[in-house]
C-alpha cells in the first residue's frame, strides 16, 4: 500500500508542477503579447503628450478638443466599454483646460473628506523623470473604483492619467516612464 502511496505524491506533484509551469507561461505570454508596444500622441496644441501603451489595449479618443475644452481618451484591454463611472479602463488620460494649482486644490478636497482614503505622494515621471507630478491613491473620487491617478502640467493645462484598478498598476507605472510632452 505504500508504494501506491508514494507513487500517487509522485503523481500529485508532477500535475502540479505541470500546472504551475503551465500558468507561468500563460503569463509570460500575456506579458509578451503587449509588445511592440504602440505609441499614442495627443493633441499638438495640447502638448502633443505622448506615451507607449501595450499592443493588446485598444483606444476610444471621446473627445478630440478640437475647439477647446477638455480632451479624453480611454485605454483598455481588447475593447474600451461604455465610458461611466462604475466602468473600469485601465486607463483615463483627460487633459483639462484648467491649471494645475486648480486641479490640485480639487483633488485635496476629496482626500480632505472624512471618509476618502485618497493619499498622495509627489513624485517625477517621464522618459527622463524630469516631470514633476502628484500621485494619488485610492479610492477614486466620486466612484467606488481604487486605483491610481498622476497629475501634472502641460503648458497652462493639466494632464491627469488614471487607472481605475490596481490590477493594472505594472502597465501603469511602465506608461508613466515613456511620458514626453511639448512644452
């Protein structure tokens, strides 16, 4: 009776392992699958923002500012679904005809709400981290959604990049690295 014993471990095991490598690789390949990565470029008289982005994601630019105003685009995996507040994108870039000092003040008064749990940090983004910009994070306001929002300005705009979960936190953090703007 032992051996059969030993031998149903061996086999146990081995459907592990099997199963572990097997999830390791779907993961590998996810990850690679994001590659090339593609390029997004806003607005010229906007800053022209540019960032790269995973392959994988598709983009809904919702409005253009092409007389002004804001402009908004949505980045998701595979499809960007019906923009709301209760929708998850795995990125927001909104970029607001209003200045950062402005933007700031507005994000402090939601974090200064009893309930939020909003924190921010400053910190430098960019391809050579020379942008200064605040981070934020939590839940985000007017929306149930925890994730991640960067602020920073563009010329007398500011651009405001969000994640609406923390599960794409490594394609954000990688996003905010490749960031270029016009001055």
């Amino acid at each position: 009776a032992i051996s059969t014993d030993v031998g149903e471990q061996i086999e146990v095991a081995v459907a592990q392992a099997k199963d572990e490598q097997s999830q390791k690789m779907e993961a590998e390949f996810l990850e690679r699958e994001k590659y090339p990565y593609k390029i997004f470029s806003g607005p010229a008289d906007y800053g022209q923002l540019t960032f790269e982005y995973p392959k994988t994601w598709s983009v809904y630019v919702a409005k253009a500012a092409t007389t002004g105003g804001d402009f908004n685009a949505y980045f998701n995996p595979i499809q960007v679904d019906a923009v709301g507040k209760e929708t998850i994108n795995a990125l927001r870039v909104t970029i607001v005809n209003k200045s950062f000092d402005n933007v700031s003040k507005e994000y402090q008064k939601a974090m200064d709400k009893k309930d939020s749990n909003l924190t921010m940090v400053s910190t430098t983004i960019g391809k050579d981290e020379n942008i200064t910009a605040n981070r934020y994070t939590g839940t985000i306001p007017n929306t149930e959604l925890s994730g991640f929002i960067v602020t920073f300005k563009i010329r007398d705009k500011t651009a405001i990049l969000q994640t609406d979960s923390v599960l794409f936190q490594a394609d954000f953090d990688k996003l905010l690295a490749t960031v270029v703007f016009n001055d």
